[in-house]
C-alpha cells in the first residue's frame, strides 16, 4: 500500500495543479462523502503545497511595527483542505458547485486532494431528491463560506453537545488556561 501511495503521488506531482479524474481513487471515501456514479457529478484533483502561507508583500514592504513584519512563518486560519475546495470553487464557479473533498495521498512538498463537484442544471441532479438540495441558490459557494466537512472543522463546529465550545485549542484544560492566562507583553 505504501508503495502505491508512493507512486501515486509521483505521478500527481507530475499533472497539473489541478486535473479533472474520470473517477474516484478512493471509490468508498468519495461515496462517504456524497458522490454517485451517475451524471452530473465531476471530481478534480488539486494540489495544494504544505507548511504555512506567505505574506504577499511587495518589494518586501511590511509597514507597520515590528510585531507585523512576519513574512514566512504566518499560520493560515483555514485547513489546506479547504483551501483546496475554495481554488476549485473558483476554477468552476459558473458551472458547478462543491460538495466536499477527501485526502488521496501527499508527500513533502504536497497535499493531494480529490474534490466532488455537482452540476446544478443537470437533470439528473435535479430529479434526485437526495441530492436537488443542491440546487437552490443559496448554496452558491458554500466552500468560500465554510459550509463544506472541511470548512466546519476550521471553524470548530465538529462536535456537539454542552460545553464543546470549550474545547476549542487542544483541551478544555488548554482553553481554560488560554483565557485566564494575564499575558504582559514587553511592547505594548
């Protein structure tokens, strides 16, 4: 399996950014997350490059004081998945809309992730009653909003229940600590 998943990811890094697949690679995942082998789905394959984002700054002109002079090592807010969805929502926003993506493998450089689309004007989507949702105008760009699996993790809505809320940063413990921590920095 390993050698597999190694093969597979030479062979994306040598395709586009971003490649429409005639199929799913991972048949059982992609049924997981809402595909059907039928018309009117579409799935892409993006590759999205790992670590941290870099601050766009032209001719190296941070401004401001020190403490925003970070250029390298800025922590993007949003998970590289949704990330992934959000190039592809934009690539195929006149046509298609997206239903959510799932990992297909990765190494160094990379993350690889497959995205479900749905043509909303098909007629075959549009009879399916499990899936016309899909159709109606408010879900235009739900991936840019966060509406997608992926997008829900990065704003910290996956679980449920009183007090989860709490959670949010590691622990309970870790949350706690974070809130009633009096930090005093030296510039301020």
């Amino acid at each position: 399996m390993l050698f597999l998943l190694r093969l597979r990811t030479w062979e994306f890094r040598q395709q586009r950014v971003i490649v429409r697949v005639p199929r799913p690679t991972r048949p059982e995942k992609a049924r997981r997350v809402g595909f059907k082998s039928k018309q009117g789905f579409v799935i892409y394959r993006v590759r999205v490059r790992r670590g941290c984002r870099k601050k766009q700054v032209p001719k190296g002109a941070t401004y401001g004081k020190p403490k925003n002079h970070g250029v390298n090592q800025l922590k993007h807010k949003r998970n590289l998945q949704a990330i992934a969805e959000t190039r592809i929502g934009k690539r195929v926003a006149k046509a298609l809309r997206v239903l959510g993506s799932y990992w297909v493998g990765q190494d160094s450089t990379f993350k690889f992730y497959e995205v479900i689309c749905i043509d909303p004007h098909h007629k075959a989507i549009r009879r399916d009653p499990k899936v016309n949702w899909i159709c109606d105008p408010v879900h235009k760009h739900r991936e840019c909003r966060g509406l997608t699996s992926a997008g829900k993790k990065h704003r910290g809505l996956r679980g449920r229940g009183h007090g989860f809320a709490k959670t949010i940063g590691g622990s309970k413990s870790a949350s706690w600590k974070r809130r009633n921590t009096l930090q005093l920095h030296r510039k301020r």
